[in-house]
C-alpha cells in the first residue's frame, strides 16, 4: 500500500488540532500538516508512488523527467536519490536561485537540472522532447493515476490518526492531484465526509472547468500562489472531482492570503507558502458550516522564501485596509505641504513620498504611501482632504497602476 511504502521515506505528517482556529470557529480543526514533509509539500508522495509503480512495471526504467520550478521538482528529486535512478528536471531560466539549489541538494548526484525556457510552457516542451529522444518517462505533476494515487495517501493518514472520518475536508486546488487523490478515497471509505474546495482567484482552473463542463486554460493567471496557480487542470483530475458543486469551490484573493500567512507565522509560528495556507484563508467563509464540526485543513506546503516576506506584508496591509497610496495634485507655493502634514493622525505614517515639481505649473503630482493603525482613520483623512479641496485618487486596488508606480 501507497500509505505503507512510503514510510520508507518519512513518518507520516501530523495531524495537529489548532487550539487558535478551534476557539475563533468554535469547532476542532486540525492541520494535516504536508508543510512538514522532508520537501515541506505533499508532492513528494505522488513523485514517490509513481516512481515506485514504474519500476515494478519497468525495472529497467532508470530515467525519469520532470518539468517543474517548484515543489514538484522537490519530489521527484528526493525520490530519485532514494531509488538511485537518474533525474532531469527542467526548470525555467526564471526560476529563483534558492529553488534551484533545494532541488540539487534533495536530489544530489542522481539529478541533473536544465534551466530552459523564460516561461513554463517552454519548458514542459523541452522535457517532453527530451523524454520522446531518449525513452526516459515522464512524471507528470499531477495528471497521472500514480501521482494521484500517491497524493490519496493523505487521507490514509487523516483517517488512521484521527480514528474516525472528519466531518469536512478542506483541501487547496492547482492542477487537481491533492483533491482528487484525498476525495476518490474518502469517497469510498467514508462517505459521510464533507468537503470544501479553495482556488487561489487568479488562478482558479477547478471553477473554469466546473463551469465549462471539462478543463479549459485560463486565458491569465496570477503566479502569486505559485504552488496551485494552474492555468489548466488535466483531464484526469477533473474526471475524478466531476461531481463537485461549484457552490463548495471557494475562491482565495491573493492578498487574503497574504493576511492568513502573516497570521500563522506571527501567531502561531508555522511557516506556509501561498498555497500551504489557501485551506485556511477559506475558513472565515465556512465559519456557518463548520461550527461544532471536527474539520481538517490540508496544509499543502511550507516552501516560502523570506525574501519574500515584504511583498506579503504589503499585500496584507493593503487587503487589511491598513495601508494605501493616493495620488494627489499638491499646490506649489510654500507651506501648502505642511499643510498637507497636518491632515495626517497620530497614528498615520507616511512610507512612500514623491513630489514631482514643474516650474511651468501651479501644481505638482504627488504619489504617497500612507500606513496606519486602524482602516477607520483613512475615511477621517480622505475627508480632511477633501474639505481642503485637494484633487486626489486612491490607487491602492488599481492593479495596473499599483503594479507600475509601487
């Protein structure tokens, strides 16, 4: 059995109950915490699993390819140097450094990897060229039943460290693998269990394929939540989740995400990447379903890099309310900018300032930052400046501009 054979590997992941989430939602929640694997993502078990298989079908299989900038990659690096077989990934010329050296390390000298391609499409084409010209076998992320069997070993888990089925299962979507796995077998060992989906709103491949009737690539995606921002789903995966009613498809702003990550690490000191925390970003939405309820979120995945962390504390500031940019027209003449100051609380600050002067104009444009203690104070600001007849405009949720001038 998957479940079995992968403690060759690593123990299985915890099942923790959050006394911090149980309290707000008056219910048991736990955390199936994936972010703990020896990858920190589940992914290593559908990379471990069909390995596995190939081998017992193709002993002589030696070779296998993977196309990932990611957690995928991990896996299949980890499983490579667990079965001495030899590993290409290809990943993106784009990839980040830090990415690129984990997957080195997991995978040691079994793995060879292959930056090509500024975006994934180039590079998944690459592998696949390279799997046809040398007869290596490709492994799919997660449209592939071995992969996807490997991911249901979640579930396994779940149910064996609980003693019981959950009322509800939480679970993150990008390509499909995670909830398709988990559900095929609850579904038939305990069909009395709920469950809840989360896409990330820029990325949300399950919903399209809902809506359509069979997958569809999303004409944009936002790769914030790299780890589930899929512009398709595969095919085998929505053949396995064709039942799900799009009404228990939740939809995560990127920026929410941001506040729930903040929240977990500051609050409870767990590390998650955009993905890992879609289960628990949704869990204000289910707050009237899930009261009294023992519900299980699926942490998918803890690879985050730090450098990061400004971008997510922006992000969350600005979801938050807390912090927004204003472009303004500022009188040229003098004290009309302390004048400006004074409109301010005591608990506004200014982060980012620009004053764009022109001698041959009565007025200057102004790009400013403003950061406070309480969203509530920006309604008395934005008042005070208009009671001064300043022209202003709030660019904090104009994408294409924040995107541009911050």
């Amino acid at each position: 059995m998957t479940s079995e054979a992968l403690r060759e590997l690593f123990p299985a992941t915890p099942l923790q109950r959050n006394d911090h989430l149980s309290a707000r939602y008056g219910a048991e929640i736990l955390l199936k915490r994936e972010d703990l694997t020896p990858v920190r993502s589940y992914k290593i078990r559908g990379a471990f699993n069909a390995m596995r298989k190939m081998r017992l079908r193709d002993p002589g299989q030696r070779q296998f390819v993977c196309a990932s900038a990611g957690n995928h990659a991990q896996g299949v690096a980890f499983a490579c140097r667990h079965f001495g077989v030899e590993g290409v990934i290809f990943m993106p010329v784009t990839t980040p450094q830090q990415k690129i050296d984990k997957t080195r390390i997991f995978g040691g000298d079994q793995v060879q990897i292959r930056l090509t391609g500024d975006y994934f499409d180039q590079t998944l084409a690459a592998a696949q060229a390279f799997c046809a010209e040398r007869g290596a076998h490709f492994l799919s992320p997660f449209d592939d039943p071995d992969v996807i069997e490997g991911q249901a070993s979640v579930a396994v888990e779940i149910l064996d460290q609980l003693g019981r089925a959950p009322d509800m299962v939480v679970l993150p979507v990008g390509g499909g693998g995670l909830a398709s796995g988990v559900t095929s077998y609850l579904r038939e060992v305990a069909p009395e269990v709920e469950f809840r989906f989360v896409e990330p709103l820029g990325g949300a491949s399950l919903t399209a394929a809902l809506r359509e009737g069979g997958p569809v690539k999303l004409p944009r995606v936002n790769s914030f939540v790299d780890g589930a921002a899929v512009a398709r789903m595969g095919d085998r995966t929505f053949a396995m989740l064709d039942w799900v009613r799009r009404e228990h498809v939740h939809l995560a702003p990127e920026d929410r995400i941001c506040v729930t990550m903040l929240e977990m690490l500051n609050v409870e000191g767990i590390v998650l990447e955009p993905a890992g925390a879609l289960a628990v970003d949704v869990l204000p939405e289910l707050a009237g379903e899930i009261a009294g309820k023992t519900v299980v979120c699926v942490t998918s995945g803890g690879n985050f890099d730090f450098e990061r962390l400004p971008e997510v504390k922006e992000r969350a500031q600005r979801f938050s309310g807390l912090k927004k940019y204003f472009i303004l027209r500022m009188p040229q003449r003098p004290g009309a900018l302390r004048e400006f100051l004074n409109m301010l609380g005591p608990d506004d600050d200014i982060t980012r300032f620009e004053y764009l002067k022109k001698s041959a104009r009565n007025f200057g444009s102004v790009l400013i930052g403003i950061e406070t203690k309480d969203a509530g104070h920006f309604r008395q600001f934005t008042d005070r400046m208009d009671a001064a007849g300043l022209a202003f405009r709030d660019i904090t949720s104009d994408e294409a501009l924040s995107e541009f001038l911050i």
